[in-house]
C-alpha cells in the first residue's frame, strides 16, 4: 500500500482549480475552429471544453497513469454516468490533440506576467554506464555526454527546459547528449520569449547574452567568473540604458 498513489488536495480547492481552468479553455476554444466531424453528437455525456480541461488538470496534478486519472475523476469530479467511459475519453483527448496543444501554448505565454524564468537541462539516460560504448539503441540519434552537475558520463539524450518561478514551462527541446547548454539554449528561451531569465555557468557566453537582448529583448543573467573581463552588472546596466532608450 505504500508504493500506492495518495492524493491530500482538498475536494473544495480541487473544485476551484477545475472551475478555474474550464473558465480558461472555453475562452481560447471559441478562437479555435474544431473541424471534428461527429456521428451521434446528441449523444456525447461533455462537451469538448470539459474534456480539455479534465486532460489538463490531471497532467497538472501528476498523474501518469490513464486509467487512476479516469478512475478518480469519476470518483471526485463527476459521476460514472455523466462522463465517458475510460477508452471513449482516451480516444476524445487523442483527437482534441491540437487544441491541447493550443491551450499549453497559451498557458505558456501566461508566464511572460511572471517575474522571471530559469533554464537548465538534465540528462535522460538511455543505458547503464557500463554498455553506453556498445549499445545500438538510438544510434545516431543519441550519443554520449557529461553532466558537470551529477558528474557523470552518460549516454542518452538531454532535455533543455524553461520554466517561470511558478513552476510553469515555457520552452523546451530534446537534444543529443553531447550538445552544449549554450547551443540550445536561444532555442529554448525564444519560443515565448521572457524578459528575465536565469542560468547557471554552463550558459556564460557574453556573445550569447547580446545576441538575445538585441534581437529577442531577453535579458540573461549567469554567474561571473572570477577571470571574466566585463562584469555582468555592468553589461546589465548597458541593457537597461538601452532599455530606456527604447522606452
């Protein structure tokens, strides 16, 4: 029982959120035209913005599973007869795919309000250490590679991610391995641009740093090496001049 999955969130709060998020998804569904031809339309238990937000409120609260999401949602949120049955609702979100994507992208830009955003990455591994010079799987595809935080050589692939001080993602990509924090990392903040980010050493790059304030308006803070010529509190004064100028 205790490798079991327990929810402690309050009925009441629960309720908010939903209410919350439904509010949210039937504002931006009446922007989208949803070309779904349906038979039996009369016969549908929800309406498409119920099904949206139910999907997003479960990859909210960390559920993986399918079937404990569907399992509690007729337990908590609605009754077993007013909600479609479990392979019925799996096929309905497969289908409102695009405008699930829609509405993260959305929620998304919602956190350019936020205060600031941080981007890092982190290694997904592949295969145990002792196989990565001789494993076929993702060849060409993924490589190897050292994480300087773990401190560890690992073969697989590394995933770049933007998130807001609240918690919400902004941007993200998968890459190889071996590709540099600094590589991927305009890619990543310029999906939804922030105006203030975060990052740790592996992102120092003055040339990098320029090149997103001039052409995105993005300012980027990393540490300061002790050897490094031009202090970054002064370069971030540069930016706020031109900043102003702008203004």
């Amino acid at each position: 029982m205790q490798e079991h999955f327990h929810f402690t969130t309050d009925r009441v709060k629960l309720q908010k959120q939903y209410a919350s998020i439904l509010l949210f998804v039937s504002a931006q569904l009446s922007s989208i035209q949803i070309p779904l031809q349906r038979r039996n339309r009369h016969l549908l238990k929800q309406e498409d913005e119920v099904i949206i937000t139910i999907h997003v409120l479960g990859k909210l609260l960390g559920f993986t599973s399918e079937r404990a999401w569907h399992r509690f949602v007729i337990g908590n949120l609605f009754p077993k007869a007013l909600f479609p049955e479990r392979s019925r609702y799996n096929r309905r979100c497969r289908a409102l795919s695009f405008a699930i994507k829609w509405i993260r992208h959305q929620l998304a830009k919602r956190g350019q309000h936020h205060a600031y955003a941080v981007v890092d990455s982190l290694p997904i591994e592949l295969c145990h250490s002792a196989r990565m010079h001789r494993v076929k799987r993702f060849r060409g595809i993924a490589d190897i590679g050292y994480c300087a935080s773990k401190r560890i050589t690992f073969y697989g692939l590394k995933l770049h991610l933007q998130v807001t001080d609240q918690g919400l993602p902004m941007g993200y990509v998968v890459t190889e391995a071996s590709c540099h924090d600094r590589v991927a990392a305009e890619t990543v903040m310029t999906q939804i641009p922030h105006p203030y980010n975060l990052g740790d050493k592996g992102y120092i790059s003055q040339k990098l740093q320029k090149k997103l304030y001039e052409e995105h308006r993005v300012a980027f803070w990393t540490p300061v090496r002790k050897n490094q010529r031009i202090r970054q509190s002064d370069a971030w004064k540069q930016w706020m001049k031109r900043k102003r100028k702008v203004v």
